[in-house]
C-alpha cells in the first residue's frame, strides 16, 4: 500500500516548510517534496512604486539578509540611473555585507543547526534546540551569540539600525563614516577572529563524527554556480558568473550577471511556492545546479585573504573535485566567516573608507536594471523595469534559496531512504529529514514562506489521505 | 523557578521581528532563565500546545491557513502581543491589497516562469483576498510597533509581562521605527 510521511512544520529553519515522503507499497521511499506554502508577492507589490523606495522595501522580504537584498536591489537602481558608483561607496557596501555574512552565517551554524550537530540527532526534542546547547556546552553557545551580535553591532555602526537600515542607497551609500564609526566596528574584529577560528578547529575534529551525515546529507553529483572576482576569487557583490560541473570542470565562465535569463531558467512546481531554477541550456531536468557557502568555495579559485585561502586550500582537499556533500556547507559556514573578519579589517584599513564621495546622484536614465549579487545563501538576482518617472513595472526577483530548490528535493529523498523505512518511524529519523534541509539552510521566509498547513505532528497517510499512524508531537 | 510558557509565531513576516528578539544577544539568555520556550520557530516542537502564557505573533494573516492557526492560537492563549507592524497593520504583506489575487500569482507563477507557467494549487494554502493585521481575526491584548521593535523595546515589554509592571516598552518604539 502506498503511504505518505508528513512532516509539518519543519523547524529550525528560516522560514516555513513541509516535506511529504512517498512509500510504495514495500514500504520503500519512492519520492519527497519539499512544500514551501506561503506567498508574498513582492514581485507583483513592487508595481508602482518608485525605483528609489526598493532597497527599503525589498529588504523587507527577509530579515535574516536584509542588507544583502538592500544591495542588490540597489545595484539594479544604479542600472536604471546609469551611474558609475564611487569606489568608496563600492568598499563600503562590501564591508556591510561582510557584517551580514558574520551574522547570518551565525545564526544557520549556532542557533539552528548546532543543536543537531552537538546535541545529536536524536536528542530530547524538547532541549534540541539553542537553549539545549547552552545548558550541555554553554561557551559554544555563547560563542555563537557573540559573533552573531559582532555582525548586528557592525550593521548598526555603519547604517544605523540592525535590521532593516537605509544606509544602502541607488548610487551609493547615504552617509559617509565618521572615525568613530570606524573605531566601533574595528574594536570587536580581534574577538571575532578568535571565535571563528576556535569553532573551526573544533568542527574540523569532529567531522569525523558526521561521517553517516557527510555520505547521505544531499550527496550527489550537480553543478555549482556563484559569482567569481576577475581573479576568480569569493566575490559577494560584484564580479561574473561561473558554472561548473560535478567534476569541477567550468561549463559556463565570465558571465555578465545581466545575461542571467540566458543560463538561468525557472520552472513552476504545482506543489510549492517555491520556483524552481534550472541551468537553461540543459533543461528542468538535467539542469540542477547548486549554490551558496559550499558551491562557492567549489567554484572559485581562492578566497582572496591569507587565513581563508589556507582553509579553503584544505576545503578542497576534503575529496578530489568539488565537495558534492551539502552537509560541508556548515564548514564552508565558517570558512566564509574567516573570509568576512579578514576583508572588513582590510576594507577598514583603506583610506577609502574615510571618503566623503559616497553617492553618485541622476535621475533615472534607463528602463531597466538588473542587480545579482551572492547572498549568504548563494547567488541572488533583483531585476526590474521603470516607466519615465521612474516607477516600476514589473519586477523579477530570483531568491538565493531557490535555486537549490532541485537539489534540496533530491537531498530529502537521499537522506529518506537511506534513514527511513516505513514500518516505524522514529522522531530522530525524521529529525535528519530536516538537518538535510537546514544544512542547506533556506531562508524559506525570503522564498516566501508559511506557517504549517495544518498545526499537525508526524502523520503517515494511507493512499487515500487517511492518517495511519501519528508520531512525535509533544 | 517557575517557567512562563512562551511561543513565538511567525505568519506573514520577514522574520526581521525573530532576529530582533534575538538581538537580545546574550540577554536572551537572561530571558530564557525565567521562560520555556513551548513553541517557536527556534526549537523543534510541531504542535502549537494548550495553556501557553504569552505568545508574541509575527506577521499579517495572508492565508487560510495562518487564519486557522491564529484562532487556535488564541484560543490556548492567555496573552496575545502583536509583534511588528506586519502583524499590528499588515504593513508589507498588506501592500499587495490593491491588486487581484490572480494578479499577484500570475505575476510569478506565469509571467516570470521560463517553462510550466501555472499557479501551484496542490497542497498549499489558499491566499485570502487581503492580507490583514492580526486584530482583525482575533483579540489581542498588546500591541508593539516597529519594522521591526527594537530589541529593547521587546525586552522591556517581556519583563513587564513578565514580572506584571510598566516598564515602558512603547516609549522606544514606534510604527515604522
Ligand atoms: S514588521 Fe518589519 S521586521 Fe517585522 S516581519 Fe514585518 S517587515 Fe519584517
């Protein structure tokens, strides 16, 4: 007979989903979707709106990366004004987004999913959480709230406000710094550093601990797609896209971001919210491809900064091309941390950032602009188009989480059968259903996002929607 | 110690109010002495439980389903804050109100599809016409402002819960702060 696993909500991600898991009728997984059920609209609301108004409001699409969306949606304004921004205006927002990273990265390694990788899969599900690692390893957990706090302290230094600031502007930045500011985002860089490189001495150790994790959390083979510099390099605002394939070889380089509806192409799952991007040239089928902290580190050439380049170097040692495990996005987490704290203690040494030159002023010149950066969970993609006064028309916005709507779905089957079967389920067992997702960690609240459909537990249904067994709530 | 049994929701939010409760930093800590965290986005639990004591909602009501889930809500709940203009006037959410729910999917479902253009209507919520503030389905008992409330603000209103005196929380934050 065949069944279905319910698992509703998925927690501890950002974000709302719901995973349905198929049994033939051996009882064998046959097939896992990934629900992602609420709506937004952004890209219809936006309609009418002038151009300036969308870094303010587009960030509030998610509050987890808001400066990243600020920056991208900035960039498509700059299009749309045809203005060269000023290089300190360049350097700045580069070294908000390295709070941002510092921050969000924190908050998907730390608050959601260290319970699992500390704590253990099957732990008490009612202390699985942040609060259970502070009780069980308490200065781990206070590491990771600090560094957290290191990057929201950071944003607010320089823009104001630690989630949803103005300082990020078409054409620029609004405010030059004061030394001041600089003094305040410099002090805490030391302890940063020393955070990041104590957890990742202590997660390389413990990766032997993960082995099972390592071998089944979406292991296969894709492409990889991220934005490189012009030395190839980690690049999160600027710069050109690249593709490789699952051996590492390059498929698309030097890709003007503006080309993006050339290579990329999205298709529409009845089942979900969520859209699902594919590399255009091979198709919905052929065509996954991944992104974020882990495709990045697979597709470029280096960081770009002395302590991250060595720890990439070992990175990609891990196996002989790419590393085809999601479950080392966690460790290319922290790797991407390093990188952050070593580039805003460049970017703060640059006389640069003292420049009063922070904004290029015009009135729009254009109908349309395209911004596509890397958000911390990979490449992000703003795009619209103005009337002569400057109000949008329409708007196109590929959210970073969707592009790994493919591979996701394939990892939840990889992690379903290999842990599952269907004579009884057990509440760890599905605990690894969703560590799969979180090492991807969607911001489902960026794709859209819901709230469970129903207020439910574990539900196994027969062929005919009738629940079978319950399992796990409370 | 007596916990207070807390939840948090998010319906129709950005998750910016979350972060800003998280923004406690180590505070949080402080506040988790005095709580159980019985439902949230942040632990594992997947059922909204009976007799929490304050639940703090983010985000508007956009769908069917967030309307089933903020009644039932109310109902095993004693105190209910809203938390963010999203879930105090529906503030974002609520800007896609002057256009038709058709128009709103087909923007991107069909126009901005490359292949398969179609509106999903297997297993997800159906949207409400409107997206619309929490107090117009159910009562609620505090209101806090702010896209989103300020940290201090949240953990001010918290101890005034809390500990059952002003502390003054609404002084520091305001719609659209
Ligand atoms: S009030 Fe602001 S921060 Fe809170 S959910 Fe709404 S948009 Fe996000």
């Amino acid at each position: 007979m065949e069944r279905t696993i319910v698992i509703d909500p998925v927690t501890r991600i950002e974000g709302h989903g719901r995973v349905s898991i198929f049994l033939d009728e051996n009882g064998d997984v046959c097939d896992a979707r990934l629900h992602v059920t609420q709506f937004r609209g952004f890209e219809k609301l936006c309609e009418g709106r002038p151009y300036y108004e969308m870094p303010s409001l587009t960030q509030r699409i998610c509050g987890i990366c808001p400066i990243i969306h600020s920056i991208a949606s900035a960039k498509a304004c700059d299009q749309i004004l045809g203005v060269r921004v000023p290089d300190p205006a360049v350097k700045l927002r580069r070294l908000i987004n390295c709070a941002q990273i510092i921050q969000s990265h924190a908050v998907s390694f730390f608050h959601l999913s260290l319970p699992d990788l500390i704590l253990g899969m099957d732990y008490d599900r009612t202390k699985r959480n942040l609060f259970g690692v502070v009780e069980r390893y308490p200065s781990i957990a206070r590491d990771g709230i600090r560094l957290r706090s290191i990057g929201q302290e950071t944003i607010k230094a320089l823009a104001g406000k630690r989630i949803h600031p103005a300082w990020v502007v078409p054409g620029g930045v609004n405010e030059p710094l004061d030394s001041e500011d600089i003094d305040q985002v410099m002090s805490p860089l030391p302890e940063a550093m020393t955070i990041v490189r104590r957890t990742l001495d202590w997660f390389k150790n413990s990766l032997e601990e993960h082995r099972e994790e390592i071998r089944f959390f979406a292991n296969f083979p894709s492409m990889f797609m991220g934005l490189v510099n012009d030395l190839g390099n980690l690049e999160f605002i600027d710069g050109k896209l690249r593709l490789i394939d699952y051996k590492g070889d390059i498929v698309a380089d030097s890709v003007q971001p503006e080309r993006y509806a050339d290579y990329i192409g999205e298709s529409v799952k009845p089942w979900s919210y969520l859209k699902a991007p594919y590399y255009k040239p091979l198709g919905p089928e052929e065509g996954m491809y991944r992104v974020g902290p882990a495709a990045r580190l697979n597709i470029v050439d280096g960081c770009g900064t002395p302590l991250a380049d060595q720890e990439w170097a070992e990175f990609r040692s891990l196996g002989r091309g790419p590393a085809l495990s999601s479950f080392y996005n966690h460790y290319a987490r922290l790797i991407e941390i390093l990188y952050a704290v070593e580039t805003m203690e460049m970017l703060l040494n640059d006389p640069d950032i003292r420049s009063p030159h922070v904004r290029a002023v015009a009135q729009p010149n254009y109908e349309e602009g395209i911004g596509v950066v890397e958000a911390p969970r990979g490449t992000l993609v703003h795009h619209y188009k103005v009337d002569e006064h400057g109000l949008v028309t329409w708007a196109n916005l590929i959210v970073a989480t969707g592009n790994n709507e493919l591979a996701m779905n394939r990892g939840i089957m990889q992690t379903a059968k290999r842990f599952l079967n269907g004579k009884d389920i057990s509440e760890g067992m599905l605990n690894r259903v969703e560590a799969v997702i979180r090492a991807f960690d969607p911001c489902l609240s960026c794709s859209t996002h819901q709230v469970g459909e129903t207020i439910t537990s574990i539900r196994l249904l027969g062929p005919d929607g009738e629940v079978l067994s319950e399992a796990g709530p409370s | 110690m007596n916990h207070t049994r807390v939840a948090t929701v998010w319906l129709d939010g950005c998750s910016g109010c979350h972060m800003s409760l998280l923004d406690l930093d180590e505070r949080v800590l402080d506040l988790a002495d005095r709580i159980e965290l019985v439902y949230s986005p942040l632990v594992d639990s997947k059922e909204f439980p009976e007799d929490v004591s304050i639940t703090l909602v983010e985000g508007a009501v956009s769908t069917s389903d967030d309307a089933e889930k903020i009644r039932l809500i109310r109902e095993r709940t004693t105190l209910l804050v809203s938390l963010g203009d999203c879930a105090v006037t529906a503030n974002i959410p609520a800007m896609r109100n002057r256009f038709s729910v058709e128009a709103v999917l087909e923007r991107a479902y069909v126009h901005n599809a490359a292949i398969g253009g179609q509106v999903p209507g297997i297993e997800v919520p159906r949207l409400l016409k409107r997206s619309r503030p929490v107090h117009e389905f159910v009562d609620v008992d505090r209101f806090l402002p702010g896209c989103p409330p300020p940290p201090e603000a949240i953990f001010n209103l918290m101890s005034e819960l809390l500990d059952g005196r002003p502390t003054g929380s609404s002084i520091i934050t305001r719609f659209g702060a």
